[in-house]
C-alpha cells in the first residue's frame, strides 16, 4: 500500500511540475513609420523618387536606394522623442522630424515588451524637393499594411 501511495504521489508531483510552454503567437512588433509620395501636382498619384539617400540625423551611415521607389519604412528611435531623417533627391536635401511620445507595452510573458509610438507629429525643414506632407500629426502608430505619411513631391 505505501509503494502504490507512494508511485501516485511520485506521479501526481511530475504532473504538478509541469509548465505550460511559453510561445510567442502575437505579433509584438515595434511599429515603423510607413511613407509614401505622390505627385505634387495629382495627389492621388504615386510618384517615384530617384538617386534617393536617406540617414538618421547623427549617424554617418546613409542608405542609397538605387531603385525608382515610391513607399519606405523607417524606425524610429525608442530612446528619444524625435526622430529626424535627411531625404536627398538628386542631391536636394530634406529633413523630415518625427516628434512622439514612446510608450513600453507589456505584450505576454513569452513575447516580452514593445513600444508604441503615440502624439506623433512630422515637420520638415529645409525644403528643396518635397513640397508637403499630410497628416500633421497622429494619434498612434498602426497598421504597418497602410502608409502613415504621404510626402509630395
């Protein structure tokens, strides 16, 4: 009797031990800023940018996009409340500031934290080739599958 007693309380204590599995089925993804530009003078038209530089305000790498695009996506620094990007066309310079407010966003236990991006406001100085933007400001960062800017050129 204690040799079967004790084999179910063996067994019953493997059971209890047991922990569930911890794997990340939500997408926890830091949202990037989704840009598109359109033709200044038919604003529903994409437009493509050529000869397109872009570099992060303080950093000495650029990245050259030798292709015609007409849509990027950037990061923005969870570290700071602006980000500022320099856009060249052609050797024309833009700088394009994203101001926000970052916010840490617990997710799950497996899939650990990340960032929202929330009050975003866009500026642009400088300006040489791109003519304006809209919108002026968002409530959040959402939707990765939409553009969130639209820069006209």
């Amino acid at each position: 009797m204690k040799k079967i007693l004790f084999l179910l309380s063996f067994i019953l204590l493997l059971i209890c031990s047991c922990e569930k599995d911890d794997f990340c089925v939500q997408n926890p993804v830091t949202q990037s800023l989704v840009i598109e530009f359109y033709d200044e003078t038919s604003t529903e038209t994409l437009k493509n940018v050529r000869e397109f530089y872009i570099w992060a305000e303080g950093k000495n790498d650029s990245i050259y996009i030798n292709q015609t695009i007409n849509t990027i996506t950037l990061p923005l620094n969870s570290l700071t409340t602006e980000t500022v990007y320099n856009f060249s066309q052609e050797n024309d310079v833009n700088q394009f500031t994203i101001s926000y407010i970052p916010e840490e966003v617990f997710v799950s236990r497996s899939c650990g934290h990340k960032i929202v991006f929330n009050n975003l406001t866009f500026s642009t100085a400088n300006n040489t080739w791109i003519k304006s933007f809209t919108p002026n400001s968002l409530t959040t960062l959402e939707n990765q599958e939409e553009a969130h800017v639209q820069i006209f050129h």
